[in-house]
C-alpha cells in the first residue's frame, strides 16, 4: 500500500514562478532532472504525466512495479500514482506534466479515461523503436510551442498533445491485465469516473461518497491524499471546466449554460464561475473569443 506521507506533487511546483493556474509542463529530461533533482525520490502527483527516453538507462518504479528504463521507452503515469527512477547520468528525453482540466477544455472526458497506458488493469510503460521519430517530433514542437508569447499556446500545445496519446495508443500492444492498484487509488479512479457521469446534475460529496460506500469527510480525505485535492475541489473543477469549455466553443447563452450544468438560477451560476475562475462568464467568452 502506497505510503500515507508520500509527497504529492502540483503543477504550479513546476512552473518559474509556482503560480497556481499552470495547466501543463513540459522541458528536456536532463533539464528537467537537473532543475528538480528531488524528482527521483518516491512521491507522486496531481496531474498526468508522460515520460519518454531518448538516450540513457536505468529503471522506473511506479506503483512499486519497476521497468526497465532505456531508450524509445514511453512512461505514463495518472493521478496518484507513486514513482521513483534511477537513470544513467547521460539519461536525455523529454518529461511532460498535464492536468485532467487542459485536456478537457478541448477532449471528451471519456477519451481520456480510454487510453490504455492511463487505464490501471494495463502497462504504463510502451516501448517504442529506437529509431522513432513521431512522437519524438510531437514532444519538441511542444517544448518550442511552450517558448512563445503566442496567445493560443496552450491550444496548440493541447492539440500535439492530442494528437501524441492517440498515436501512442495505437502503438500500444494487446496485453494481459496487470495487478490492480492499491484500494485507495482505485477508489478515487472509480470517484473520477462517477463525477464524469453525473457532475452535471450532483455536486454534492456526499452523493458520490454514498455511492463508494464512504463518508463525505472520508471521500475528501481520500482524495486529497491520492491527488492533493479534495473530493469537493474535484467536483468544482470539472463543473468550471466544463463551463469554460461551453462558452469558449458553443453559441448558447449563458442561462442555456447554466441550465444545462444543473444550475437553477443563471445568476447563482454567474457567481459560481466568478468565484473560481475570477470574472463573469460573458468576459471569459469575449476574451477565449478575442485569442481566436
């Protein structure tokens, strides 16, 4: 069972200046390694993670399984899992950090949970042909992509990201299942899954909790252990989320919106996304309509 004290890491620990706000990371592996030389010890994070070897050795544990390390090797991680590695001192390659809300602003929920690295019954770790170069290609646009002042940055870094786990995927082999994950992990993919299903009409903890057979507190206290964030801070997430992605690519009003994500008043709704987002809807439409 994975260890309670654990570090669980957040992307804002990774950005230059640790804002909260930070969607996505992505540097060179030896870069990487030598600006957070912490990052080989066993913790675990809040985002998705994506891990891929162009030169070097050595091993990758996660969820106490180790891999070998070595080069055209891809390596996925949800989150809540636990890794550590050992590398080779010439260990080079690319390392990428994503949280669920960047890939859903643009994704279907439902895609992401099908990929078969994020998926717990199956191997995090693909094993590619040293000579490829896609992918390799997709990762250094992305570092490029990241160095500019475009205003629709992050939607191009979004889309070679799409576009990087759907050909990942289809190189992914048929395989046996791997061993579960630990109970408390599990736990918290199921919450994930519930809360894709039904954020729309219930944003009560206790509704999801009900469902996994725990108590509010526990389903929070679970959470912020596996993921760093309560169950209570998920759920508003995926509900603003959804908003954002609703008014920046729909044409329906804002009382069309908040009806449709379970809102009864429009105006409730309109404090809602001011309370986490840090303005009213119509100014986010206008200024998502502006980078257009």
């Amino acid at each position: 069972m994975r260890n309670k004290k654990l570090p669980v890491l957040a992307l804002d620990q990774f950005s230059e200046d640790h804002r909260p706000g930070h969607h996505f990371y992505i540097e060179r592996l030896e870069e990487h390694l030598a600006r957070f030389p912490m990052v080989s010890l066993p913790h675990a994070h809040s985002f998705y993670l994506v891990l891929y070897v162009t030169q070097g050795k050595g091993t990758h544990t996660i969820d106490l399984v180790t891999y070998d390390l070595r080069v055209g090797g891809l390596y996925f991680l949800v989150p809540g899992q636990a890794h550590s590695w050992t590398l080779s001192a010439d260990a080079q390659g690319y390392i990428l950090f994503f949280s669920a809300a960047f890939y859903l602003r643009h994704y279907p929920a439902d895609r992401l949970n099908s990929y078969p690295f994020f998926n717990p019954a199956h191997s995090p770790v693909l094993y590619l042909l040293p000579t490829e170069t896609n992918l390799r290609e997709l990762l250094a646009r992305m570092l490029e992509e990241k160095t500019t002042a475009a205003t629709n940055q992050e939607e191009v870094v979004g889309a070679y990201l799409y576009l990087l786990l759907e050909l990942a995927a289809r190189s992914y082999p048929q395989e046996k299942a791997q061993p579960m994950p630990s109970h408390g992990l599990q736990q918290v993919r199921i919450f994930s899954h519930l809360l894709d299903a039904h954020f729309r009409t219930e944003k009560s903890v206790r509704f999801y909790a009900d469902r996994l057979a725990l108590t509010a507190n526990h389903l929070n206290a679970l959470c912020r252990r596996i993921v760093n964030q309560t169950a209570s801070d998920l759920i508003h997430e995926r509900v603003i989320v959804e908003a954002q992605r609703l008014l920046a690519h729909s044409t329906q009003t804002v009382s069309q919106i908040a009806d449709q994500l379970g809102f009864e008043d429009a105006s409730y709704f309109t404090r809602y996304f001011k309370k986490y987002v840090g303005q009213t809807p119509e100014p986010f439409r206008q200024q998502q309509q502006a980078l257009k």
